[in-house]
C-alpha cells in the first residue's frame, strides 16, 4: 500500500518574507486609531533620542571635551547638557534657543562664555580628532579585505563650501558673498567643508573645516581663499590616511567647478598624490589628439565621440576622452548623458589610469556633502548662534559639525539604517515635550503636554 504524500509548499526566499513582514506592519498600522498611533511614534522618538544621548557621551569620552572646558572655565561643567541642549534647541527640543532661557532658567551668555574657553585651534584639533576617530573604526578592517569588498569601500574625500548666513557683523569672520538659498549677496561666514564618504554613501564622516577670512590683520596681507584652504586640508588628511593604512593608495577628491584650479591640481598631486575630479565648464578649452581645438560646450555635439554604456553607471551614457589643457595638462575627459533628459555635463581629471565609470560614481558621492550642508543649516541651524567674538563661532561651528558627525554616525550605526537622519530629528521636534532626556537635564520640557 502506497502512501501518497501532499507536495511540499516551496521554501519563501529571503525578499519574499521580508515583503511579507513588511506587509503585515503595514496591515496592523493600518488598523491602529489616531492615539495608538501617536504612542507608537513617541515610543520611536525615545528610542531614537536614548541612541543619540549615548552616541554624545561616547563623543565626549572620545574628544576629551568636558574636562577641557572645565579646566578653561575653573568650575564644574555640570551645564554641559543644558549647553547641547541651548545650541541644538530646534533638533533636540523643538522650541527656540529663546524660548529654551525663559523656560528653564537658563542664563543666556552661557554658551558664549563656554565657546571662548578654548581658542580655535583647539576647537579644530578636537573636532579633527574626534572625525578620524571614528574613520578608523570605520576602516578598520578594509586594508584586509578583497579586492571586491575593498572597492565597495573605497573612500572619496569631498569638499565644498558654503556660507553660513550671520546677521551680525562684528567678526572679523563675516563679510558679504553669494547665498545659494536666498539667490542674493548676504553677510555670513564662508566655510569648506571636507567629507570622507565610504563606498557609495554607506558612511559619511565629516574630516575638517576651515573658515576663510575676508580681511587678514595687517597691511597688504593676502587672505587664504578656498584653494589654498582646501589644500592644506586634503594633504594632511590624506598623509593620515596613508600613515595608518587605511586605504591602499590615495583617494579621489572631488568638488565643483570652483575647485578647478590645476595649480590645486598638480599641488595636490605632488604632496600626497590624490586626483582632483572636478565638473567642467563651458568655457574652458582643449586641443584633440588630432590638435583640433575644442571648448567644453562644444564637447557635447562632437560627432566623432563613441558613447558607451556600463553597468556600473546607470542611468546614463558616457565617452571617454584624452586631450590636452593649456593649464591642467594631459587630462582625461568624462562627458556625460544622462537618460532623465537633464543637461548634459563633462567631468576633467589629469591623465589617469582610472577608468570612467569608476569616475562617474566618484561624481555622484559628491551630491552626500550637499545633504551635509542641509542637516548642519535646518537641522541644527549653524547660523543661528548667537557670538561675536572669532573664537567663540569655531568652538560654535565645531561643536555643531560634532553633533553632525555623531548623528550621522549614530543614525547609520546603531540603528542600522532603519530611519533617516531626517526622520530621527523631525520626530524628535514632534514629540520634544512627550520625551525624558536625563543627558540633556530637559525635565521641565519632559512632561506629557495637557
């Protein structure tokens, strides 16, 4: 007697499981009331600011910052937490740095005179400290890896700047210059900003910063503007870099047309050998190998160009191209068609081993640095601070762009990419007055509102 046996139901793959949790949450949050719903998202914004007050007190165990302070100040820093909690105002509290002092108690000039207890220098040299710190951590065991896994953590140091707008101008720092947001001339602080972003935007880790200043003391004294700025950044970065073995060759820097300088170009080239890649412009010229000669608008309507396709640069169409520039040299020419019907662009970089498609996704990590400047302006309002004195506004800026680095860290880190940084700080501003903070000595503020 033979016993026939029901056929087995197919094993559900990984995706379809995962498809099926995910339908299932959605299911059961569709079936919870307004109340429910609002709990459920207070419970996440605890969970999310309980991450973020242990990723701040590893950073200060890290930095060395309290103790410093302390010794600077001659008394207790026990208002470190109420200090986080006065500069971070709109990401940690949702109220206003005004309406934090008249509801707490707080005197209004203790973030300034905690600002002016160190100089500048050893504002940098913490935030510095503190951002390759955590680059180590995070490449640690790359050196050791693949040739496969170590490409897809290869670290493209990018650099921009940005003005941070002041509406006071008693710095020195402060001058007038051109406002992305406002499409206008306004007064602010010009500030580069050099980001490491490993693999393709798994991690982004803020390395150093500089402030240009616009009126350097004494009589015909040049001022060190953005190219000289980033130099000096990117070759002491990058010496790091390879002191510690952390990356097996120099990485790529990649920034905006304003950085294309080949003085900064063949600078960089000769300290720590790190390629620049840069966006082209229309107006530059070059000679083919044929000694045609060719501007950059005219490189998009080449008909002797071979386009090509990768599977390692979607979404567009590219040709590779060898010429010569009168300033940069034997360069390579990436020019670019993207298929979303946007206009088409051209990437330069001296003459180079690397190939285009590698190029390309260099290029795209450098949109990460625009979101950096987005999270430290609205986010954590860098241009809101309310000092005068030089000093004070670098320990001001520094300490923010820690808070940056942490919640980049700790966000991506800790929660596993489960949230975005945007998602983290929003529901914290929603619930500010819902949440218990013990770091932040916010008890006032922790009640459930009537």
């Amino acid at each position: 007697m033979v016993l026939w046996k029901s056929k087995p139901e197919p094993i559900m793959t990984v995706v379809q499981a995962r498809y099926q949790r995910r339908r299932q949450r959605r299911e059961q949050q569709r079936h919870l009331s307004r109340s429910q719903r609002l709990e459920r998202r207070r419970r996440r914004a605890q969970a999310h600011l309980e991450v973020l007050e242990h990723s701040f007190l590893e950073l200060m165990d890290k930095t060395e910052l309290e103790p410093s302070v302390r010794d600077k100040l001659g008394r207790q820093a026990k208002l470190f937490g109420q200090l986080f909690a006065m500069m971070f105002s709109s990401a940690f509290a949702g109220g206003s740095y005004r309406q934090l002092v008249q509801r707490l108690g707080i005197n209004k000039n203790l973030p300034g005179r905690i600002l002016r207890a160190l100089p500048r220098k050893s504002w940098q040299d913490r935030f510095r400290k503190m951002g390759r710190s955590i680059l180590a951590e995070l490449l640690c065991g790359v050196p050791q890896m693949s040739e496969a896994s170590r490409s897809r953590s290869q670290v493209t140091l990018v650099v921009d700047s940005t003005l941070m707008r002041k509406f006071s101008d008693k710095m020195r720092l402060v001058a007038r210059g051109y406002s992305g947001q406002t499409d206008s001339v306004v007064l602010g602080v010009d500030v580069v900003l050099l980001v490491a972003v490993i693999g393709d935007g798994t991690f982004i880790v803020p390395l150093d910063f500089a402030i240009r200043r616009p009126d350097p003391a004494g009589a015909g004294r040049p001022c060190h503007d953005k190219l000289i700025l980033t130099e000096t950044m990117v070759e002491r970065s990058v010496n790091w870099l390879l002191e510690q073995e952390l990356v097996t060759g120099p990485p790529l820097l990649v920034g905006d047309s304003w950085f294309g300088s080949s003085a900064l170009a063949k600078a960089l080239e000769e300290l720590c050998g790190a390629a620049l890649l840069v966006n082209g412009k229309a107006a530059w010229v070059f000679y083919l190998d044929g000694g045609r000669r060719l501007e950059g608008k005219e490189l998009f309507e080449e008909p002797s160009l071979q386009r090509r396709q990768s599977p390692q640069a979607p979404g567009m169409s590219y040709a590779r191209v060898l010429a010569n520039s009168p300033s940069f040299g034997r360069v390579v020419l990436s020019i670019v068609w993207p298929y979303d019907e946007q206009d088409p662009y051209y990437l330069l970089c001296r003459d180079t081993l690397m190939s285009s498609p590698r190029l390309l996704r260099a290029w795209q990590r450098r949109s990460w640095i625009e979101w950096c400047f987005r999270a430290l302006k609205h986010l954590l309002e860098a241009g809101a601070g309310a000092v005068h004195s030089e000093g004070a506004y670098y320990g001001h800026l520094a300490l923010r762009l820690m808070a940056l680095t942490i919640l980049l860290y700790s966000v991506q880190r800790r929660l596993h990419r489960a949230a975005t940084m945007e998602q983290v700080l929003w529901g914290i501003r929603e619930h500010w007055q819902s949440l218990d903070s013990k770091f932040l000595n916010l008890k006032a503020l922790s009640s459930t509102p009537s």
